[in-house]
C-alpha cells in the first residue's frame, strides 16, 4: 500500500463514474439471458472474495458457524456467538465494559488487535459504526448487538487481511453475516433464562416469517421480529466481588473499596476522617483504616463500591428485520433489505458511584472552553472544618443519588438494488444507508460546581449529616445531563464477475466493482459541561466526516489442472488523509480430491477512524503509578487523561501472510492448519502513560503546587509497528451408526506464536503473547464440541479453553507471576417429538468455573479477573422452544 496526497489525483467522482460505466458497458456486452428463461443455479460468493465459484474453499481461511452449530451454541446474541470463537484472543471488550461511553455496546477483535481492525459486514455490506467509539475514543466498530441473531443463516470468519477486497478495517479479518433467504411459512419461539446464583433473568422471543419461492412464484420474502431483555448485575450480586475486600488473594487487599468517603488529608498526605461529635462517619460510610485501601496513615471513612458497580449491563432490544427479493424479467432481480433496532442499556458507573469531590478535578472554562481544575478545598471558613485553615477534602455526595447511566441506541439500515445474470456475466448493484444515533443519560450523581462551591462556602452542606442538609441544596447541586451521538454511512456499489475467457487450465474468472460512500461520525457533550458546569466531566467530542471513492478488480488464473493463482488490487481514495492502494496475491493447489494447498500475501491499511484525525477531544479518567507522588511513591493515581486528535496522521500500513492445508479424507471429515503472519507500520495510537509519567514532562504531566500527578495530555500519533503470528486449526468429524444414532465433533483452536511491539516509543520489539503487558492475550484458545443426534433428541457439549498467562501488569512479591486457564462447558439438549415444535436446555458453564485470578482487574472495575476474558455470569439455565406454522 502506498499513500499519495498528489494534487494531480483524479478526482474521486470523475474515477467512481469511469469504472460504473466500464463495467456496465461489459456486463451489457457479454449478457446473455437463458435460452428458456429458467433461472439459473449460481455459484457461491465466498467472504473474501468477490468471484463466484463451486468450492466453498479458496485462497482464504474462513470458519463457517451454520444455523443449526448457532442454535446448539447456546449463545442468545449474536455478540455472544462472535465473541466466543477462537481467533478472538483478546483486546476487545464487551457489554460488560461499561465504564467507559460504549457502555451495553459489544465489539470484536480478531488476532488480539483492537475492534477497529475487524471489519464487520453484513450481507457482504458494510454496517454504520457505533456512535459513541471505545477504547480512548480511537475505536470505532459496529455494534454486534445491534444485530438480530435470530435473523441470521450463517457467519463466516474470514481469518485473513481482505483490504484488497474490502478496503478499510479488514486488517485482521472480516466477520460477514449472512442473513435468512429461504423461510417458508411462520416460525415463533421464545425462552427465559436466569443464573444459579442469582440475578441477570432474561427473556427472548422470536418471530420469523417467509414467502414465496423466487423460482416458482418470482417473489421471496423474509421478515423477523426479535425481543431481548436481560436484568442488570452488579458487583454485590456475586459472592466473589460482594464484598470488595480480596485478603485472600495473593497481593489483594482491600481493593473494592473508596477511601474517598468522607477526609480530609493533612500536611503529610494523612488520611483524616470526617466525623461527628460522637465519632460517626457519615451515612453510607464506616470508619476504616486508609492503609488498605490505598497506603495512606491515618483513618478514614470509607465505603464498598459494589453496591455501586455494575458487572452486567441491564438491557432491552427490539429489532425488526426484512429482506425481499423480486425476478423483473429473465435475468433481473430487484432486492430491498430493512433493518431496525433499538437498544437500551442501564448501568451504574464503575468507580465512581456518586459524585467524588477530590483533588485533580476539572471542568471546562465556559468562555474558552479550556479545561481548569476545581480546587478540592474545604474553606477556612466552613462549619464542619475543625482547622480553621483550608483543608485537601475527599469526599462522596451520596444523597446526589446513583450515577446511573441509561444509553439509548438506535440503528437503521437500508439496502435496495438491482442485480442480473447472463451467460457469462452477472452484476449487481445497490444504494445503502445506516444510521446509528445514541443518547446517554447520566439521571443522577454528577454536580454543579458553582452551587457545590457556594454550598461548602457557606456550610449549606452538612458534611457529618447529609440527611439533614436542605433538599433545595441538593436540587442545587445535582445535575443530569444528555450527551447526543450519531453516525452515518451512505453510498453506492457496483460489481460485476464472470469469466474473461479460457486457458488451457481452465475459465478465467474476474470479478471488478467500484464504491462510493460517506461516512460521519458526531459525538457531542452535554451543554452542562460545556456551560462549564459540571465537575470531572468525561469528554468524548467528536465531530469527524469524509467520502471515500474506491475501484477494485481480481481474478482467478488457472495455471495447471489443480493449480490457480488469484489475484486482487484495489485503490481506495480518502478525501481527508490521501489514497491507498492494496494488492493480493493468492495460491490455491488441489493435487488430490482431499488435500487443499493454499497460501497468500497481500498489503493493506486502515485509514485513521473519524476519532482519530478529526476534530476529537476525550477526557478520560484511569490509573497510573507515579512515582513521583509526594505522599506515596510508586502509588497509584487516578488522574485526568487529556486525548485530542491529529488531522495530519497516515493511515496503518500491513503486511499479512497465510498459508495452510485443507484434508478431506471423507466427505464426513475435514481437518484444516493455517499459519498466519501479520505486520503493522505506522501504528496509531497514544503513547504510554506509565512512561510519560515516568518521563515527567512538565508540558504533559500536570502537577498541583505540592506535587501531586493531575492530569496527563496526550494525542493520537502514528508510534509504532507490530508483529504477530500463529496457527489456526480446525477439526470437524461426523459418524452415522445404524443404532445409536450419529455422532459429531468439532474443534476450532488458535496459538498465537507472537505479538511484538515496542513497549515504548522507539524501543525493542517486546512479545505481548502469553502476558498481560498490555491486554490479556493468551496463547492459546480453542473451542471444541461434541455431539449426538438420535431420533428426536439433539445435544452438544462445548467445551471453551482460555490458557493462561504470565503476569506482568501487577508488581510485588505476593502477586502471582501467572494468571491461570480456564475452561467452561455449555451443554445444550434439543427434542422435536412433537410435529412443528422444538424444546430446548442450555446450560453455560455447567461446572460453575469462576474466572481465574488476575491482579490487573483491580485498576479498573476492581475485580480480581481481566474484564476483557471473562464474565461472573456463572452457571446459567435457558428454556425455550420454536414453533413452526
């Protein structure tokens, strides 16, 4: 790939229209409807390729999930299904980040990169990405959840870099989600599902629909209604985080816990607790020792956090889905593909539960819209200050009530198109627009400073009793706020493919097609932190959009009987970084019936996300440690994180390999190994905070006058390279018996060999394989399942394996040096003994395993396992059933 900002480019209008028209021109040449007008049997597209062809095996590595593997997965959507595959080995979050502005929002990341190098499609199609992004505010992604499952026919996971054919975000691989075409009659169904321990009921049910037969009737028709509704869990929920304190675990302590109640810090950074004549804390808070929780001497009035924490989001989701295709003559067809969801997700805030006056807080300055610290002072002056001086206060507002954030989202999709088949030529082409719009409300928990400011200055407050303090007060202080976001995405495509002629191997196939589309991305703040009202305002600003032209062609060359090379270009141009052109080479030799050679190289990008170089601004909060810190050095801080974005930024530039065999011995076996390697230049992202505190920057690490960290200012930057490699392999069997009915097993496993990159700007190559120096990535991950039908009862058995890894998030001596594997079982048994009706068990997690031990969860949600492998769902029980008309 090459970018080129040239001024002489054509311009990407004039280039789209010249390559519609060549390729209208040809696939008008060489049409040629049926002689007696039948419509005719056509090949399969396979995800990866733009050729139709009778092998579902190319060139590329792509695992199939079936309808029927879905239903026995036992997974109720279709973010849990994505999730749950292999070659997902870690670096994307799900709903149960809910920290952060994504929050009920689940993404996927291929080959341990973020969830912005996996493109997701649906129907072949691109899908509008999530309008709030995760990960910093640089990941943009489509939401899974906003995807009905029960309208899905099949998924298939393309295991390979497909910017040559895809463009874009297909760095690491591509999820394609194929949609129902083939529903005859009225299907309905419905289950309910809660946990063992207790919490997170959910109830789903289902109605699918079809008519016509495209061939007999010249119609076809599919619509699906789907219900969704889960209970939310949080941290008091579960006996492992119930009580926030982590004794019993090697370098735990009291880490669920806010030392932040109710104290004041004297001149050494001792802990002083805030308490009333008779030596109370104040309500909701209990008088504990400071040194557990976070190394301070002294006392202080502390609380748990998991009555305050959500583990599991709560949600709803309604989504509608329908897709008709009409014949309009011989060769034509006309197809129309709607889709609507509308989501609603409620949690309550990690870490910070209720409003928390404490040192190193912010706001924006309503005149310049510059951010400026609020001083977490108590006045001289105040009442319930025994000192007489001003004093460092920490202190948490809980009659402000919980900080309970409810995320509306809404996603709109539309596809309508023409598409015809000759003799030797076929087409299509299609208008699309998607639209995702969000809104998150914060109903309670956040303050006005102006009013806090009066309220500690003249005492209005009652710190030692906040049940008595005026309601008026509380009014006064207490804000809710509306933070609005959307994006978009419209365009047109055109594709043809056919066979350019013969060789004396064989037909040549070719398939060519050009793009345009638009895409936006708006995030905006609530108007009270840009009024500069509100005190530690989380930022995430955005305001990002760009059109992008793009031509593309490949080719199927046969070179002998079993041997065809394949080969892919595509030239993509951007109007706000450049162009970019990424080509494909491709080998598929089949010397036997059952043994499949194949191998490929090809280059590709991902152009920075609308995040990234546009006009962004987040303001995140986190932890550090600083050893700087005046009062505990190497303690760790939980400072301001300040991340604008870079206009100038190029895009990531790849390099991916692969290279595997296909052997079939029966058509009831298939047995696959893949070796993939993966390169990135130019890595966008931001540089590492533990070394720009290390660093200590005066223009990036902002201190107050005693020293303490404050904030950290970061940007968006093309920093680095990465390297990764490893195996893919894949097993599945079959075994039909005259008796005892037929037998099945199936195995996906992935290694990753290496994850290299530096671990700071400039430096050596580290592996991140194996470790949790950045994310948790383990080596290995395989999915395996076992199953057996007889008569009119249908089971499986999977068994999910996570292997361990060494930890290097956390130091000292009692701290583990690795975190554990794990291994879940879901068992799912299935009977039709009844005409048009199917009964249905699942259980997930049969053996209850809670998730291993990782030290590093406590620096964000407080948990003692890593958010981004693992759940505390437990062991969980769905009943449903599917009826058919």
């Amino acid at each position: 790939m090459s970018p080129s900002r040239s001024a002489r480019r054509p311009s990407p209008a004039l280039l789209f229209a010249a390559v519609v028209a060549a390729l209208a021109t040809q696939a008008h040449a060489r049409q040629a409807p049926d002689p007696d007008g039948a419509v005719r049997l056509r090949a399969v597209t396979v995800t990866g390729s733009n050729i139709r062809r009778a092998d579902a095996e190319d060139a590329n590595p792509v695992q199939v999930l079936e309808r029927a593997e879905i239903e026995r997965s036992g997974k109720q959507t279709v973010a849990d299904l994505v999730r749950s595959i292999s070659a997902n080995t870690g670096n994307a979050f799900n709903e149960t980040n809910n920290s952060g502005w994504s929050s009920g929002a689940a993404g996927i990341g291929l080959r341990g990169l973020s969830q912005k190098n996996t493109l997701v499609l649906l129907d072949g199609r691109r899908v509008a990405n999530y309008g709030f992004p995760t990960g910093g505010l640089s990941d943009t992604f489509v939401n899974l959840n906003a995807l009905p499952l029960v309208a899905v026919e099949r998924i298939e996971v393309l295991k390979d870099g497909a910017s040559a054919v895809y463009g874009s975000d297909a760095v690491a691989g591509v999820i394609n989600i194929i949609t129902r075409r083939d529903v005859d009659g009225i299907e309905i169904g419905g289950s309910l599902g809660t946990s063992h321990e207790g919490g997170l009921d959910e109830r789903r049910f289902k109605l699918v629909g079809g008519r016509g037969d495209l061939a007999g009737d010249g119609y076809s028709v599919v619509y699906s209604l789907e219900g969704y509704q889960r209970e939310r869990l949080d941290q008091h929920e579960r006996a492992l985080t119930r009580s926030g304190i982590y004794d019993d675990f090697p370098g735990g302590g009291w880490n669920g816990w806010s030392a932040k109640g109710a104290r004041l810090l004297g001149a050494n950074g001792e802990s002083i607790p805030l308490l009333d004549a008779a030596g109370n804390c104040p309500a909701g808070t209990t008088l504990v020792p400071s040194a557990p929780i976070d190394g301070r001497a002294g006392d202080t009035c502390g609380f748990n956090l998991a009555p305050y924490t959500t583990l599991y989001p709560g949600t709803e989701r309604y989504q509608g889905f329908f897709s008709g295709t009409a014949t309009l003559g011989d060769s034509v067809e006309g197809f129309f593909q709607a889709l609507y969801s509308e989501l609603r997700g409620d949690s309550i805030f990690g870490s910070s539960p209720y409003f928390t006056l404490e040192a190193g807080r912010f706001a924006l300055d309503a005149e310049t819209g510059l951010a400026e610290p609020v001083p977490a002072i108590l006045p001289a002056g105040n009442p319930y200050n025994p000192y007489g001086v001003d004093m460092p206060i920490e202190y948490t507002f809980f009659d402000l009530g919980q900080s309970l954030k409810v995320n509306d989202s809404r996603l709109y999709r539309f596809v309508g198109g023409l598409r015809g088949y000759g003799e030797r030529w076929n087409w299509e082409s299609a208008v699309f627009t998607s639209r995702s719009v969000e809104k998150e409300v914060v109903r309670a928990g956040f303050a006005n400073r102006w009013a806090l400011y009066d309220a500690l200055a003249d005492g209005g407050y009652d710190l030692l009793d906040p049940g008595a303090t005026p309601q008026a007060v509380i009014d006064a202080i207490n804000l809710s706020t509306l933070r609005p976001a959307e994006s978009s995405l419209t365009g047109i495509d055109v594709r043809i493919d056919g066979d350019l002629g013969s060789l004396p191997a064989g037909t040549v196939g070719f398939a060519a097609g050009a793009e345009l589309r638009r895409e936006t991305l708006e995030s905006r703040n609530p108007w009270q932190i840009d009024a500069g009202l509100q005190v530690r305002p989380a930022i995430a600003e955005v305001d990002g959009e760009r059109t992008v032209a793009a031509a593309y062609a490949e080719a199927a060359i046969p070179l002998a009987s079993a041997l065809e090379l394949q080969v892919a270009g595509r030239g993509d141009h951007y109007d706000d970084f450049g162009s970019a052109f990424s080509p494909k080479l491709g080998l598929r030799w089949q010397p036997l019936d059952s043994l499949l050679v194949r191998a490929a190289w090809s280059r590709g990008f991902r152009a920075p996300s609308l995040s990234e170089n546009s006009a962004s601004t987040n303001i995140s909060y986190g932890s550090v440690v600083d050893p700087y810190d005046p009062d505990l050095p190497d303690s760790v801080q939980r400072p301001t994180f300040f991340t604008v974005g870079n206009a100038a930024l190029d895009p990531e530039r790849t390099r991916s390999i692969n290279a595997g065999i296909v052997f079939s011995p029966t058509e009831a076996t298939s047995i696959s190994l893949d070796y993939y390697r993966l390169e990135l230049d130019n890595l966008i992202g931001t540089s590492n905070t533990t070394t720009l505190v290390r660093e200590n920057d005066p223009d990036v690490v902002i201190r107050d006058a005693d020293g303490r960290l404050v904030a950290i200012r970061n940007s968006y930057q093309n920093l680095t390279e990465l390297r990764t490699s490893g195996f893919d392999a894949e097993l599945s069997h079959r075994v039909a018996t005259a008796g005892a009915g037929e037998f099945r097993v199936s195995s996906v496993f992935t290694h990753v060999r290496d994850y290299r990159r530096p671990a700071t700007v400039g430096g050596p190559l580290v592996d991140y394989a194996g470790n949790n120096r950045g994310p948790a990535l383990p080596r290995n991950k395989a999915t395996t399942t076992l199953g057996w039908r007889l008569g009119d009862l249908d089971t499986a058995l999977t068994w999910y394996h996570t292997a361990g890894y060494d930890q290097y998030a956390v130091s000292g001596a009692e701290v583990p040096a690795r975190v554990p594997s794990h291994d879940q079982f879901d068992l799912y048994v299935g009977w039709s003994g009844i005409a048009n009706l199917d009964l249905y068990a699942k259980v997930q997690n049969v053996t209850d395993r809670a998730p291993p031990y990782d030290p590093s969860g406590f620096s964000g949600l407080r948990i003692p396992y890593n958010l981004s492998q693992y759940d505390l769902r437990g062991r969980y029980f769905t009943l449903g059933f599917d009826y058919r008309f």
